[in-house]
C-alpha cells in the first residue's frame, strides 16, 4: 500500500510560503550552476521559525485555519488514514 501522508500543520503552511516568496524575492542571492539561490547563514526553516514565533496571532490564526482545512480536506481524501510514526 501506498504511504499517504501526514495533512501539513499551520507552521508547515506557512514555512511553505516563507520559502516560495524567499526563493522568488532572491535576485541577488549566490547561485549555484543550476540558477537556484544557495543558502546563506541560517537556514530557511529556521529563519522562517524565527518570523513565526514574532508572528501576531491574528497572523498565526491564518495558517491554522489553512491548515485546519487541509485537515478536513485530507480526512475526507482518506478517510480510513490514522497517523502511524
């Protein structure tokens, strides 16, 4: 049987889009021979935990409702899925 996985939380939603928007706003990031941004210092998760954390939570409720109806959405895709680490 195939693995399915786990519903993304509110972090993981918002880590997400931290990445994307990063990635698309990294003009003048150091390249790598493909033309992806490469890293500089701490890691994009990392500093997407530290933006989270400062979040309001007017901000953090956003995510958790995304995440709340990716939740829905997932248990009515698999309905006989249970989280199994």
């Amino acid at each position: 049987p195939e693995r399915i996985p786990r519903p993304k939380n509110a972090f993981i939603i918002f880590r997400t889009e931290f990445a994307r928007l990063r990635l698309h706003n990294a003009q003048g990031s150091p390249r790598s021979r493909r033309g992806v941004p490469q890293p500089v210092g701490r890691t994009v998760s990392g500093k997407a935990a530290d933006v989270w954390h400062s979040l309001p939570p007017e901000e953090k409720q956003r995510y958790q409702r995304l995440a709340e109806l990716e939740k829905e959405q997932h248990a009515r895709d698999h309905p006989t899925y249970q989280y199994r680490p």
